[in-house]
C-alpha cells in the first residue's frame, strides 16, 4: 500500500503501512525514517520536486532538505508540516518534528 493518494494536482497524504514496514522490526529509528522518506519521494518528483535526508539528530528531529519545485513552492511548508511530518510521526511517535535545513521550519 502507498503512503499517499493522488489527488487532482495536490496529494492528500494517506496514512497506510508502508510496504514491509513490519520486517524493520530490528531496523534502527534513522532507517525506519529513511524507509518513509524514500516512500514519498516519489510523489514529490512527480510534482517536480525531491527530498533528501539530511540527519536524524540526539532529540529524535528529522532534517531533511526539500529540493526542485518543493523547495520553491508556497505550499512548501503545508507539505513538509501537514504530510512529511505527519506521516512519519503517525509510524513514528518518537519523532519530534521534521525541519527543512535550508527553509528552516
């Protein structure tokens, strides 16, 4: 099952177990985060755009860097707070939040 469904131009961000999430079971808190990220990766080239995983630091926050059309849109923000990092900390409740290093929020 994928994370996200299409919708029009816009992705509604589904929360659905990623594929072969329960096999990480013994996977580090860094890899299951990266698992996530390189499911909705896709979605955000579709649009133009990419992200990257930058580091999971000592608090549990996740920094990444948005690239491409997602680091130049309006909606930046709502994609990163309302979808990257929703989804992730609905796997993950350990996480704190997600930041994009170079935006800085």
């Amino acid at each position: 099952m994928n994370i996200f469904h299409e919708s029009s131009s816009a992705f509604t961000f589904l929360l659905f177990l990623p594929p072969n999430f329960e096999d990480m079971e013994n996977a580090t808190l860094e890899q299951k985060v990266i698992s996530i990220i390189d499911q909705i990766r896709p979605y955000l080239v579709q649009d133009g755009g990419d992200i990257e995983f930058v580091e999971l630091t000592p608090e549990n926050v996740v920094k990444v860097r948005l690239q491409g059309a997602c680091g130049t849109c309006p909606h930046a923000k709502m994609t990163l707070k309302n979808g990257v990092e929703q989804t992730i900390k609905h796997y993950l409740p350990e996480i704190d939040h997600v930041e994009d290093i170079v935006l800085g929020f």
